[in-house]
C-alpha cells in the first residue's frame, strides 16, 4: 500500500477564484463537476466542466459554430501530467504533457495542498493567503472510494 495521499480518483466539490476586491467567483458555476486522478507511479489527470454545458446543435464537433466552440471550451478544463509533491512545503508540481489549454504543456503548475478529512484543497498560491496581485483559485476535492462512495461501476 502506499503512503502517498495523493494516489486515487477525486471528486470536484468546489472551484473559486478568489479575487483582490474581495469578491469569490464559482469559475465552473455552483455545481461544477470534474475527476482528478493520481496513480502511484506519478501519473495524473484532470478533468473540470461547467455543469449544465449546452450541446451542440450537430452531433459532429467539426461542425460547431465558434459560439458553440467558444462555450465549450470557456466550459472545461483538462490537462494530464506527471507529478511530484513536497510535504515540507506542501507543494504538489504537475508536469504538464499536455492538455486543453495549449500554452501549459511542457510547463510546471504548482499547487499548494492541504488534506482535511477524505478532502483534498489545492490552491494556486500559499493556502489561506489573500489575493494581492493575483487572483487566486481553490479547488475543494473529496477522495471516492471513502465512506461506502465508489469510483467504480458495477455492471451486474
């Protein structure tokens, strides 16, 4: 078994953006939904969306309008990586292969992390640090598997 806390499937609770004025905004909108994966041989992935995303009128993606492309893509989030995490500093770093937004790949994003519970918190600045420059974003995650939930489907 290992001792890596980070290693299993996650669920998005919550996705804000902290802001200088003092303002929070739900990036992904109240009910934002999103997996976040860690194995233990240092791989993860991550998957966000806007709850409630509008489908295209084509069933072909080639054939969206820019509207259509827009919103979709103003609509989500992923990325996959390799990581590794710095308990000292709470640091974990992904490194970024690729993903949705093209200008992260080949990039470290480094997050600050705290657990609390079956709860993940990741941060783009220091936890409980206020926004001076820069918006910051927070991301609540609760693990699955805990507390009779499963990532799992049971096909019978």
């Amino acid at each position: 078994m290992s001792d890596n806390p980070f290693v299993g499937m996650w669920k998005l609770v919550a996705c804000d953006a902290y802001r200088r004025n003092g303002s929070i905004l739900p990036i992904y909108g109240k009910n934002p939904v999103g997996r976040l994966f860690y194995d233990v041989d240092g791989n993860m992935s991550v998957h966000i969306m806007k709850a409630g995303r509008p489908k295209f009128k084509s069933d072909n993606k080639f054939r969206a309008t820019l509207q259509e492309m827009r919103a979709a893509y103003e609509g989500y989030e992923a990325y996959f990586s390799t990581y590794e995490f710095n308990k000292e500093k709470g640091i974990i770093t992904h490194h970024l292969i690729g993903g949705l937004f093209p200008n992260w790949t080949d990039s470290d994003q480094i997050r600050y992390y705290r657990f609390d519970g079956i709860k993940l918190i990741l941060s783009t600045e220091p936890l409980d640090s206020k926004p001076i420059d820069n918006t910051i974003v927070k991301l609540v995650w609760e693990k699955l598997g805990c507390n009779n939930q499963s990532s799992l489907v049971q096909i019978p």
